[in-house]
C-alpha cells in the first residue's frame, strides 16, 4: 500500500524547491527553481525615498510563484490522496511588515542587505553586546531582524504604523498557502529579539523599535497546525485543498532534527557555511560563550535549546577549485577528480596550511583577525595540496569550534553527525574524524532539512502521535568514519594551526 506523504516547501537561498517525502523519510518527488535575492528598486523604500546601493529584498511573490510552479511539477506526479500535509522551511533573520490583509508594507529585506551595519554598531549605545547574548542567546550580526525593525521605525515608519504584524519567512510562505499569520521559536530565535530562556519575547529588545509583542502573532510551535490549504492556493500549487499547513520554520532547527543525531552527538551541517551545533536542555549563557562568538538559537522541541557555532564552509573549497581546477569546466567533475589527487598527498600537505576567512566578530577564528591565508607555499606545491589543505584547515576550524562548545556548555560530544553537501566528501570526513578523534557519522538521506521538516508536518497530520515516533520509522542508514592512525599526525598540525604567527595578525589588524 503506498505510504502518506508530505509535501515540504524549502526555501533556500539558492533554490526554491518543492519535496515530497513519504512517512518511511523516502523523497519520491522534487522540483526546484533558482532563487536569489535581488537590488531594491526606486519607489521600493517608501516615503518616496530612492533606494541606496547594497540594499537588497526578496520578491515575495516571485519566491511564491517558484514554489507553487515547484509544487504543481511534484504534486502532479502523486496520487492527491497519499498528500497529507505541507510545511515550509527556510533561512532565518530574513521577515517583514503584513497589513491585515496580508500584504506587505515593505519589501523582505534580504540577510545579505547592508543597511543596518551602522544600527548594529550602534545599539550598543542602549544595551551591551554581553546583556543581548544573556538575554536573547545572540551575537550582534548586521542581519538580526530586530535591527531591521528599528531601521524601518527610523527610516520609513509608515511601513510599521500601516502593518498589523510583523512576519518571519516561513510564516510568510505559510499564510500564502492558508491565509493564517503565525510565527514560531526557531525562526523568531534568529531575530535577537526574544528572551531566549522563556522561549518567548523579549519587551527589553522590542521596545528599541517601538513595539511589543502585540505586533506578533500568537505563538505556534512546529509541528502544530496553522490552518489548511484555501482553494487559491490549491490552484496556485496543485496541493489538495483542506490539507493542514504544518508549521515548521529555520532549516538549521530541521537539520538537527532530520540529522538523527544521538543524544551525544555534535551536528554538523556542513555547506557553503558550517554551523556546529548541539541539542541540550538548558539555555546557560557564560562569559565564555560571548567571548568565542556562541549563537543560542530554539530547538524545534520546546525545553531543548541549540548552542552553535557559523564558519565558513564549502565555499573556501569552490575557491580552490576555481582558481586551481579551472582546467576542468565541469564543477560535478572536478569534485571527484580533486577528492583522488588529494588522497595522493600525506595528511599535512607536505606543510601547505590554510586558514579559513576571517568572516565576522562570531566564531572559532575571529582571533585571528585574518583574511583567508594560505601559508607554507613551495615551488613544489600543486592545487592537490591547497585542497587537501582547505579540507584540513577547515576541520580545524571545526574542531577549534567543538572545543569552544565543550567549554562554554559543558557538553563533551562522543561523536559528531554530518548533514548537507560536505557530508558526501568521504575524505573529508575522513579528515574531520581524525582531526577530532572522534566518529563522524553521515546519513543515506541528503536533506535533513527537508526530513527533518516532514517528520513535523506528519505529526501535524496526525500520521503519527510524536516525532519520536516519527524518526523511529525512518531508515537512517548511516556510515561511520573512524579515527585513523593519522589522528596523532593532526594532533601535532593542530597546536600549530592555534599558533598562527604574531606578525600575520599584526598585518591585518
């Protein structure tokens, strides 16, 4: 008999994909539609303002359009009634003002936008840096929707005075689908704007851009129902109507969760960014967290908290490849062909280090105070070792991070679990286990957002009671990496990676 399936709209910032995933945790459907942000246009700002260079939103409709033509492609190769439900997941920090109505007052400002770079500077002025992470579990990032918010107060006013409530993403997407305003904790966790430990607002952060927690809607957590498919929509995406909208919310919650990951297990979700995370059941914020760049972000399941650390990721590799491997048009090729020369090369790279970029005042290298740096070049070394050498240094990068977790939560993981692109590296994480000295584990299923997302929107649907329940029918089928011999190799490389030379920082401060 074919199993029930959820249709799952993620949104990514590359890609605006539709996934249907049955209650095994199987894909049997997909489509996608390139999605990027773009400039905001004159007449866009509002109060007649011109838009400014570096300001960039998301269109809206256009990100909807894309899902719904998504949508119809997978939906139009099921059986409707195997549909159960639908949820949405996608990035965090990125909202925006809704009329009653609905409609926005103000486009959705995009987290690559530029204009609240001198707010975040700023807002040191009413509160410490040190007080938000106590209170919120955030650093102060440009992007931190609350910035946003007091941007709009002070610059376009109408925007807010006009809105009767302020919406994240995935409760934009949602009310498309069902007409219902919500929002949910891990989303509005990417805001800097909520009381962290309470899993609630924060009036202390609200009240910097005038408002209280009457400009949200009523909490809904993930997993429960925000309302159902209106007809509109049905037309619009080819879901059957009446179906429940799931609430879901910020993909790195989902990944967590889709990862499968063992109570003693760090995650890994590793792409063109690398976000190191844990799931504990205390929100505990230190000194020593503020001071190593630690993010706290709402856990999907209520009393569970995620302490994490953002690094660069993948994107130090595509670099490489473009300015090593260039002679290889085909990115799909080259991947594999760089993988087999670096397995040629010794753990170490005959002394060719890589130092990922210097990204943020968040994070394992922000003591640095670096640009990306590669050091130990010869006239011997060839674009093998450079990549060998970015594998290496960003799993130095990682352990450095995981280090930085055990102190400041005082978590000691027994292994780490490794989701998204970086996951299918095999030497890679061949490198991070030895790097760490710990298995690195790897899942068949290659989206864990998406899984992660599914398994909610079934218990939304009531196909199953729990989510527990829900994991305990999907078929992991996991890999594990072991610590090699090479492991006593990394320790040495290790302590010398911490040791970057005086004089080089001294150069880029």
């Amino acid at each position: 008999m074919p199993s029930d399936v959820a249709i799952v709209f993620d949104c990514g910032s590359t890609n605006a994909a539709a996934i249907a995933v049955d209650s095994q945790g199987q894909i049997v459907g997909s489509a996608n539609y390139p999605n990027e942000q773009r400039p905001q246009l004159e007449g866009e700002a509002g109060d007649d303002r011109p838009a400014k260079e570096g300001w960039r939103i998301w269109d809206l409709e256009e990100v909807w359009d894309k899902l719904g033509r998504a949508s119809q492609q997978v939906c139009g190769q099921l059986d409707s009634s195997r549909i159960k439900a639908v949820t949405v997941t996608t990035f965090g920090a990125d909202g925006g003002p809704v009329r009653a109505d609905g409609t926005l007052t103000y486009p959705v400002i995009s987290w690559q936008d530029k204009r609240t770079e001198q707010l975040a500077k700023d807002i040191t002025a009413d509160i410490s840096a040190a007080d938000i992470f106590n209170l919120t579990g955030y650093q102060i990032i440009s992007f931190n929707s609350i910035l946003r918010l007091m941007w709009l107060r002070h610059n376009a006013p109408a925007a807010l005075d006009e809105a009767d409530s302020w919406l994240m993403m995935p409760g934009l997407l949602s009310m498309k689908l069902c007409g219902e305003k919500s929002i949910e904790p891990t989303s509005a966790g990417t805001m800097m704007a909520m009381d962290m430990g309470q899993r609630d607002w924060s009036q202390q952060m609200l009240s910097l851009a005038e408002v209280d927690s009457s400009f949200f809607p009523t909490w809904v957590e993930p997993g429960e129902v925000i309302g159902l498919v209106h007809a509109q929509a049905a037309e619009q995406t080819g879901l059957p109507p009446g179906i429940p909208v799931v609430a879901a919310g910020h993909d790195t919650q989902f990944a967590a969760i889709g990862s499968g990951a063992r109570p003693d297990e760090a995650i890994l979700s590793s792409g063109t960014w690398e976000i190191l995370m844990l799931r504990v059941d205390r929100f505990q914020p230190n000194q020593l967290g503020f001071q190593e760049g630690l993010l706290f972000e709402c856990d999907a399941v209520p009393g569970w908290w995620n302490p994490q650390l953002l690094m660069m990721g993948s994107a130090v590799l595509e670099w490489i490849r473009q300015q090593f491997f260039s002679t290889i048009t085909d990115r799909h090729q080259a991947y594999p062909q760089m993988i087999a020369d670096a397995q040629q090369i010794d753990p170490g790279s005959d002394g060719v280090t890589v130092i990922p970029s210097f990204v943020s005042d968040t994070g394992p290298t922000k003591k640095y105070n670096t640009q990306g740096t590669i050091l130990g070049l010869e006239l011997q070394t060839s674009g093998a070792h450079i990549y060998r050498a970015g594998l290496e240094g960003l799993s130095f990068q990682m352990r450095s991070a995981l280090n930085i977790l055990a102190q400041a939560v005082g978590f000691q993981p027994q292994g780490i679990r490794v989701v998204g692109g970086g996951s299918r590296n095999e030497l890679w994480n061949q490198i991070r286990a030895d790097v760490t000295g710990l298995p690195v584990t790897t899942i068949a299923q290659r989206e864990a957002t998406v899984l992660g997302a599914a398994l909610f929107a079934f218990v939304g649907a009531e196909v199953f009671s729990s989510v527990d329940e829900a994991i305990d029918q999907v078929q992991m089928n996991e890999s594990t990496f072991e610590p090699s011999a090479a492991s006593a190799i990394y320790a040495d490389l290790y302590q010398r990676y911490l040791q970057v030379p005086p004089a080089l920082s001294d150069f880029y401060s």
